[in-house]
C-alpha cells in the first residue's frame, strides 16, 4: 500500500470507524439535532416580506423610506379597486358601497374613495381662473334682470317661457364657472346647451326608477361631464373610477396580504351581482405582491411534488430499489433540518430572497454528495468487497471528489455574501453553509444508515452482478472513443453559440414576471392604457412652501415626467388678486335669492303649449349650412326637436296623473337644486381666501406631514415598469432631489443592486473555485480539466438560450451561481475519479461507470427538479426552470463526451496507447473470473 493511499485511509477511517460501531448512536445525535433545529425554527425565526428587508439597515434608501415612515402616513393606494362602466352613477353607487363597507371592516386600516369638497365650495371662486371670474362677471351683468325673474317665480312653465322668449341665447350656461350663457351678437352661434340639458332631464324626470341629477351642477362646471367635480377618484379620462385601500397585514407571515386580498375580492366579487354590468377589477402594490407570492407558492408546490416523483422514479431505475435511495433522501433532510437551527442561530429570519433556500439545497445537495457517495458503494459492493471495505473504498474512491465538488459549490454560494445586497448575502451565507452540513451529514449519517440497513438485510455474498457492470461499462467507453472528433464538435458548438452572444436579450419589467393572466397585472396595464399613469409614483419631501414651488417647476420641464401632485396642486393661486375681483361681483347677486313656494302642480297643458311653440320657431326653413358653426347648429336644432318631440308624445300617451306627479317631483327638485346652488355661489361671494388648514383631512394628510414637511407625488409620463424608461424617470428625478424616494426608485435600486451583486458574485465565486481546485488538486492542469464542463456548457448554454427564445430576467438571473456550482461539481468528481483510478488501481480511466452513473443521475434529477418549475404560470420562474434545465443538460453532455475525451487524449499521451480503458476493462474481467471461481 502506497503512503498516499494509507494517508487517505487514515483521513476517513473516523468516519468509517462510527459508522460501523456506534451507527445508532450517530443517527440519533442526527435526529436529536434535527429536532431541536425545529423547535428553533417553530419559535424564533422570522418571515421578513418587505422588498426593503433585503438591503442592510444602513442603506441610504432604506433611511429615507424610515424618515418617510416617521412623517407622512401611508397614501391608502396599495390595493386599488378600479370601476369601469358608461353608467357614471352606478360606478359611483358601487364606489360609495363598497367603501362603506370596509370603513367599518378591521382588517382595512384606511379607504380612500372620494374628497369631501363640501367644506370647499364656499371658496370655490378661488379655484376659477382670471378668464372664468371674467366671464361669469360679463354673464351676470348682461342677463341678471332674467335671472331674478327665474328666480321669483322658479316654475318649469316660466323657466320654459323664458328659455322660449331667449331663443337666440342659451338662458343659463354657466352656474359656477360662467352662471349664464353670453348675450350673442347678431349672426353668432346659436347656444342651445342649456336648453338641451333641460329637455334631457324633462324627459327623464317623466320616468319614476331615474333619480334626478342636477342640472345646474353641469353648468357649474361647464359642461355635461360633472366626474371631475364629484370628489370622486376618476382617471383623467374620466373613464375609470378608483377606491383606494390599506388592508392590515399579517405580522410575520410570508404573504403578508394575502388574507386581507381574498377578503378584499370576495366583497367586490359579491357586490358585482348587486351591480351587474360594471366591469371591476383589483390591483395596487400589496395586490401584485400578493398575486406573485400566491402564484410562486403554488407553482412551487406543484413543481415540487413532480419533481419529487420524477426523481423517486429516476432513484428506482438507476439503483433498481428504494431503499437506499431513500436512506439518501433522509441524510438530506436531516441536514435541512440542521440548516434551519443554523439560519435560525446566525441570521434569524428568512426573506423573499432565502425563503427558496430548502428546495435549493435540496437539488444541490443530492446532485453534489449523496448521488456519487451511494452509487460508488453499490459498486464497490457488487464486486464483493464486504461492508467495512464497501465504506473505506468509497471514501478513497469519492471523499476528494464530494469534498471538494461541496467546496467550489459552497464558494459559489458564499461569493454571494461579498455583494452589497443584502438579500443575496443572506442567500449565499445560508445556501452555502448547509452545503457544509450536507457534507457532514454525507460523511457521518449516509455510511450509518447504510451499516444499519446491511445489517437489517443480512450478510450477502458477491453475485455476477459485476458482469452486468461490465457490459455497462462499454457504453461509457463511447462517449470517449473517438476523442478528436468529440473535441471537434465540442468546439463547433462552441463557436456557434458564440456567435448567439450578441442575440442574447434581458427583460427585467418585473410586471412581466408574473402570469399575463393575473388580475392584478391586466389591470395595472389597463390603468396605463387608459390614463397614461402607472400605478408606481415618484416621491419628494420638501421643508417649506418655497421648496415645494421650486422642485415643483423642475420636475414639470423633465421630459420622463407626466404631472407633479403636490399641496400647490389643491391650492388656488393668486388669491390677493381674485379676492379683489371676487368683491366686485358681489352687488350682482346681492338681492337674488330664489322663492321658497310649497309644491304645486304643474300646468302640463301650457308647458307643452311652450315647447310646440318653441320647437315650431326652430322649424323655420334654412339654407343649406356653408360653415362648420352653421353645421354645429343645425345638429343642435335638430337634437332639440327631437327632444321635444319626445317629450310630447310621451306626455301625450302618459296617463294626466302620472306626468303631473313625475313633472312636480322634478320641479321641486330642480328648485331646491337651484336655492342650494346660488347660496353657494352667493357665500362663495364673502369667503377668504383658502388656506393649508381649509384643506379636507384627507388632502391635509396627503401631503402635509406631522412635523410640517411636505410630500410631493410625481406621475411618470412613460411605462416604467420598462427598464430604460424606468431608469430615465429615477435619472431625472435625482437631479431635483438626490433623496427622492418611491416605488420606482426602490424598485431600480433593487434591480441595480441585484445585478450588480450577481456580477460580483459571479467573478468572486470563479476566482474563488478556480484558486480552491487549485489547492485541492495541487496543480493548473487538472484544475483546468475540472473548470471544462463548466466553461463548454454554459456557452452551449447561451446559444440555447437564443434558440429557446429565453431572456435574462430578475428571476433567472439566480442561474448564475446555480450552473456554477453544479457545473463545477461534474468536471471536480470526473477528474478526481481520472486520477485516482492511477493513483490507487495504477491506471488512468476518462469517465468510470459509476462516476458516469452518478453525474448522469445527479444532472437528471436536477433537469426534473428545475425543469418542473415550468409548469408554472409565474413567468419568472417558469423561465429559470427552463434556463437551468438547459445550463445542465449543457454542462452533462459536455462531462460525459468533451471532458472524458480530453482526459482519454491525456491518458493515451502518458500510456502510450490510444485508450487507457482497455486495461481497466481486463483489470475488471480478472476480477470477475476470479470472485466467480472462489
């Protein structure tokens, strides 16, 4: 015996000395520390779900968003509810009902779904420009004699006289932002609007079931669109209606708003069959977290049961039983268990980042330790070797190999640990250290299991199973006969992708990792495509009102940025100036005040006598239209005699009765309508000027902090869920303020730091594994053979990718140290297999067969456990099940061909004989013959 081989026996003879006598012993101190790892676990560790929980406490954003915190309350837009509909009120009605619901719900901490402008309309001239007080000043005074005659006597007949005996001006036009319409000159446009709007209404005052709606209110606001003036949350193109919530989260739970979610959509689900017809939908920050957590679950929980079966099964084929597999899995898990008192010890929680840790050590760990440890005892056992001689054979023949494929897979874990976020350090530290305590459990409780499950099965003598193994066997051999031409090839392929590099593209709008079917996502883009905003905004703090106007004219001249959404936005300017405008106003409106009448009925015959003179006078034969104006008119004309024409022949096939009661319940609603509206106007006339405290608390909260700072939001103009349009919108608002914050910064922040500790990561975890084969292998070329597998593949890995159609995303990106790790482990437990064949047995063998069987089913288990994530319909992780399964189909092919074929090349070269393996296959027929004759 060699000294080298008697220094390696004596290396792993502790490990072989436990496990034959104390096997027990050693698995109970295994279970016993599984155990209280749990109890651990169960009682100390932590889920932290924020995406700020993944950058370390002195991260200058997650400063900002704790200063954030302390001065402003939360915006109640992490779950937005968004109401589409042509029905304006019953969008409104769906709004108003559903708010009240969650305003007496406890697991809603606040809900947004109008401003109460109430407390604003006695300063509501404040709000008009100098062109709108201008002219209401100009509407007043030319038409204020017609105006307290209404007023006087406020019956439908006398409005309908008035309108009547106006017929070439529109009586009232404007309320609260032009009260009446301009006297026009001869040959102006006829302004037919609000007579119209009056017949409108007449003709739905006559049905029972439509509640009334304000006429003056449209003329208020200058025009038949009142959604702006509601206080109702509209879009800009008044098309979708918004309530905004803050559900309370579930502390320490993984998906923090996935109850309040469900609850959320259960009530806009059952409200919907009150409100049939309105299209509904939910989305906001919490929701798209919530949907993604939700659907990453359960596609991983499908993915894992697959993956789970199709590896059970691949355990059975290749070791043809179940229990050894088995006893496998359970080192596994018991070295999980480990981890999760380590990670519970040393870091105490677990993020959104290392809450995949376990299914990650779990693929690594059988691949890299249990696979070649099991497969090579088998072997050696189906020669005849007894169990002691099994277990010592078996360290010789695979420590090196598992201790060193553990190392170079834990160093590219652990180069995680040296990136600035803290998300992937947390990943790396965890990751990689029970990389370690899967080791351990390899070297200690596989060989005790095994001890145990021989004795359980009863001593057994060698069989000719070895013949088998040797038939076997000339199926490896061909994968490296012909090692030139394998090389050749290799190097085709290699070239080719090579040439796919430039094709290679990156997606990382984080919206499109998710499922294209998830509610939260279509809605978001609805949002966009309607209103042009995203549902991320941009935030400022300012120390003052002067602070506050200058960031406010910088950001409106940055091109990246729509609209600024600040305390300017609801405040009016140039108050000293209105006010004295606003004074000369009053005397016009002084002693107009409308008569308080008790209901009475309407004369139905001189109203309809009214209008058939009136639509008579509009019957008038015209010359053909030569002008646009002329064409306006004629539509008009012709939309106010079909009004008219309704109204009549309904009131003629109406029952008397019932008109008169339909008209006098419009009447008196029309009046009271009016009496409110100028008193408004009336004590808009006497008001001062608004101020930060006139503000309702939702607007002063809004914007106002505790401490007096103010919160500036500020609206992108493009799609930042893109990532150039992202980074432009960030560029530009660091310029105004070094210190903004917001989704979207957090959001780029997040991504740059990610993929710049991926980059790191990357380089120090390869200069890492290269210096540590290195010193394992005590020199350059075999370090370099053992790197093959890797470098080959995961260039063959690009070119599929372009082939596949795959891009780079923040999801997949985790396949960096996934495919270094597993591609490292095949070239270490190859080459070390290659030298130690001549160091023990005095020959060199390119790929042995139960090296070959062990890296084939380590790489096909991994391809079945990551490519079942493509199942999933998370789009993110779909791809990384599909990137990995290439990375290692990449790296097997080129363990088992253009690796072997080097070696072969490098054996031939020092034997002297173009395949080395010819001796191996006599050594293994002499040893055949010889166990048979005994």
């Amino acid at each position: 015996m060699s000294w080298k081989k008697l220094h390696a026996e004596e290396l792993y003879q502790p490990f072989v000395w436990m496990a034959l006598h104390h096997p027990f012993m050693v698995i109970g101190l295994a279970v016993f520390g599984v155990v209280v790892s749990l109890l651990l676990s169960a009682t100390r560790l932590e889920f932290h779900t924020s995406h700020l929980d993944l950058v370390s406490s002195g991260n200058h954003y997650k400063q900002l968003d704790h200063a954030f915190s302390r001065e402003f309350d939360d915006v109640p837009e992490r779950v937005i509810v968004v109401i589409r509909s042509q029905d304006k009120d019953r969008a409104k009605a769906f709004a108003t009902t559903l708010a009240t619901r969650w305003e007496r719900d406890p697991s809603i901490d606040k809900v947004l779904y109008r401003i109460p402008l109430e407390s604003l309309q006695e300063k509501a001239l404040f709000y008009l420009t100098a062109e709108q007080l201008t002219d209401l000043q100009q509407k007043l005074q030319q038409h204020q004699d017609v105006l307290q005659e209404f007023a006087a006597l406020p019956t439908l007949e006398n409005l309908v006289s008035l309108i009547n005996r106006e017929t070439t001006t529109a009586l009232v036009d404007h309320v609260f932002t032009g009260f009446l319409a301009e006297e026009k000159p001869a040959g102006a446009t006829l302004d037919l609007t609000f007579l119209r709007t009056l017949l409108q209404h007449l003709n739905r005052g006559l049905d029972p079931q439509l509640r009334y709606q304000s006429i003056w209110q449209e003329l208020f606001t200058g025009g038949s669109d009142t959604a702006s003036h509601d206080g109702f949350l509209w879009s800009d193109d008044k098309q979708l209606l918004f309530v905004l919530a803050n559900p309370k989260t579930d502390t320490g739970e993984f998906n923090p708003f996935r109850k309040a979610v469900q609850k959320i959509r259960q009530d806009v689900s059952d409200l919907q069959h009150k409100y049939p017809g309105l299209d509904v939908g939910i989305t906001g920050k919490a929701v798209l977290e919530t949907d993604e957590m939700t659907a990453a679950q359960r596609d991983m929980t499908v993915a894992s049961a697959l993956s789970l079966l199709g590896v059970a099964i691949f355990f059975v084929v290749f070791f043809r039983g179940v229990v050894r597999p088995g006893l496998v899995v359970c080192t596994l898990m018991l070295a999980v268990g480990w981890s999760l008192g380590f990670t519970t010890l040393t870091i105490g929680h677990l993020n959104i980042f290392t809450i995949v840790f376990v299914p990650m050590l779990i693929g690594l760990g059988i691949d890299s330790t249990g696979i070649h440890f099991l497969t090579h005892f088998e072997a050696e056992r189906a020669t005849g070797k007894d169990v002691r001689a099994a277990l010592e054979h078996t360290f010789i023949g695979t420590g090196a190999g598992i201790v060193t494929a553990t190392l170079t897979t834990a160093t590219a874990f652990f180069a995680l640990a040296l990136s600035d976020f803290l998300g992937l350090r947390e990943l790396g530290v965890i990751t990689g250290s029970g990389l370690l305590l899967i080791l351990l459990a390899t070297f200690t409780c596989l060989p005790a299991f095994l001890v145990i499950e021989e004795r359980w099965r009863g001593a057994r003598t060698a069989t000719p199973k070895a013949l088998a193994a040797e038939e076997e066997s000339r199926y490896v051999v061909l994968l490296y006969r012909y090692p030139w031409a394998t090389l050749m090839v290799s190097a085709i392929f290699v070239v080719l992708s090579l040439f796919a590099l430039g094709k290679i593209g990156t997606d990382f709008n984080l919206l499109r990792l998710q499922s294209e079917r998830t509610e939260s996502v279509l809605w978001a883009e609805k949002i966009f495509q309607s209103s042009r905003r995203s549902v991320l905004q941009g935030e400022l703090m300012a120390q003052s009102l002067e602070e506050v106007e200058r960031k406010v004219a910088l950001l409106r001249r940055l091109p990246s940025v729509e609209k600024v959404d600040s305390i300017l936005s609801v405040l009016p300017t140039d108050q000293t100036a209105k006010l004295a405008f606003i004074e000369e106003l009053r005397p016009l409106l002084a002693e107009t005040t409308i008569q308080h009448q008790a209901p009475e009925a309407v004369d139905l015959v001189t109203l309809r006598t009214i209008l058939q003179r009136l639509k008579a006078k509009f019957e008038v034969d015209r010359a053909a239209s030569e002008t646009s104006a002329e064409e306006a008119v004629d539509r008009n004309l012709r939309e106010v005699q079909h009004l008219i024409e309704a109204f009549l022949a309904r009131t003629h096939d109406m029952p008397p009765a019932q008109a008169q009661q339909a008209l006098m319940t419009f009447q008196q609603a029309l009046r009271t309508d009016l009496a409110d509206k100028l008193a408004i106007l009336q004590r808009s006339l006497e008001a001062s000027p608004v101020t930060i405290q006139d503000l309702p608390r939702e607007l002063h909260t809004r914007y106002v902090g505790k401490t007096g700072k103010f919160r500036l939001f500020v609206v992108p103009a493009e799609n930042i869920w893109e990532p150039q349009p992202l980074a432009r919108f960030v560029r530009d608002l660091q310029t105004v303020d070094a210190d903004a914050l917001g989704a979207p910064v957090t959001n780029f922040e997040y991504m740059e730091t990610i993929k710049e500790g991926y980059n790191k990561a990357s380089v120090y975890a390869m200069a890492g594994i290269i210096f540590l084969s290195f010193l394992m292998f005590r020199g350059a070329l075999a370090t370099v053979l053992a790197l093959v597998p890797l470098l080959v593949g995961s260039v063959w890995t690009l070119g599929l990718m372009v082939l596949f159609g795959v891009q780079f995303n923040m999801a997949n990106l985790l396949f960096v140290p996934l495919i270094i790790g597993i591609g490292i482990d095949n070239g270490v437990h190859i080459v070390h297999s290659f030298r130690a064949t001549e160091k023990y047995e005095g020959e060199r063998v390119p790929l042995a067969r139960s090296t070959a069987k062990a890296v084939t089913l380590a790489a096909l288990t991994g391809i079945v456990g990551f490519g079942s994530l493509m199942i999933a319909s998370h789009r993110g992780i779909y791809s990384l099940g599909l990137l990995v399964s290439l990375g290692i189909s990449s790296v097997l092919i080129a363990s088992l061909t253009t690796l072997p074929s080097l070696l072969a090349i490098l054996g031939s070269i020092g034997h002297g004989h173009p395949a080395a393996s010819r001796s191996y296959r006599s050594r293994a027929i002499s040893a055949i013959s010889e166990r048979v004759h005994t």
